[in-house]
C-alpha cells in the first residue's frame, strides 16, 4: 500500500499549476476533437430531451413572449394551415407519402415556401420535420 505523503502548502500549489497547465495543454492539442465530439453530443436527441426536461419552463415562456409580441405572424400562420387541413378534407389538395427535400418516407409536414400571403396559402412543399426546420430556418422564420 501507498503510503499517504503529507504535502506542503508549497507542493500543493505547485501540483495544482502542472495539472492545470497539462489540462490546457491538451486541450490545445485536441482542440479540434474535443469540439467536434461536443458538437455531434449537441446535435443527439438524447440532448434535446434533456435540454428541453430541463428548460421546459423557460422555453415555453420564450415561445409564449413570442407569440404574444407577432400577432399578426401566428394569425397568418394558424390561417394558412387550416386552409391546408381544409383544402385536404375537400380533396383539393393531396399530402404527399414522403418528403420532397430528403426523399424519406414519413410524416410530412406543408411547408409555406413562399410565405403566408393569402394569394400563396396553399402554395406548399411536403418536408419531413427535420426538412421543414431546415427550409424555415434558412428562411429566416424564426420561432
Ligand atoms: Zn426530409
């Protein structure tokens, strides 16, 4: 058995300046790693679970302050898909069996490609979810 050394008050600081330094040192040298694993961790579902478990509250408040503060969005928003829901009930328009962007075959969701304008209510391309995030995204729709 190791027998237990007493140190120094000088030895302690100086131990803590080594770890300290090697931690910074490698971190330097697998900078890239290190970042792109915390990337791929951030982009999990198990990630978004968790966060969403533990900022439920505050995002929800996000969401609401937002709807609150873009009347006029959510109103344009909300009327363009119900006349989609509408248009499929009366057999005008048809949703697709998979997405238009990935080729994948799932649920789809309209996406309003040109926006909520009456004229382009039903003017719409059939994304999966993780399309649609995307396609709004880049679109500057901001939720
Ligand atoms: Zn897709």
């Amino acid at each position: 058995m190791k027998k237990k050394r007493v140190l120094t008050p000088e030895q302690i600081e100086h131990r803590r300046k080594y770890n300290r330094e090697r931690q910074r040192r490698l971190y330097a040298e697998n900078r890239e790693a290190i970042l792109e694993k915390r990337r791929e961790r951030k982009q999990s579902k198990e990630y978004a679970r968790e966060y969403w478990r533990k900022n439920r509250k505050r995002l929800l408040e996000k969401r609401r302050k937002h709807r609150r503060e873009h009347p006029e969005y959510y109103h344009a928003r909300d009327t363009a898909m119900a006349a989609v829901t509408k248009a499929i009930t009366d057999g005008k328009l048809k949703r697709s069996s998979k997405c238009e962007e990935c080729g994948r075959k799932m649920c789809v969701e309209a996406h309003h490609y040109k926006g909520y304008a009456k004229e382009h209510r039903l003017d719409v391309q059939w994304l999966c979810k993780s399309c649609h995030r995307i396609a709004d995204a880049k679109e500057g729709y901001s939720k």
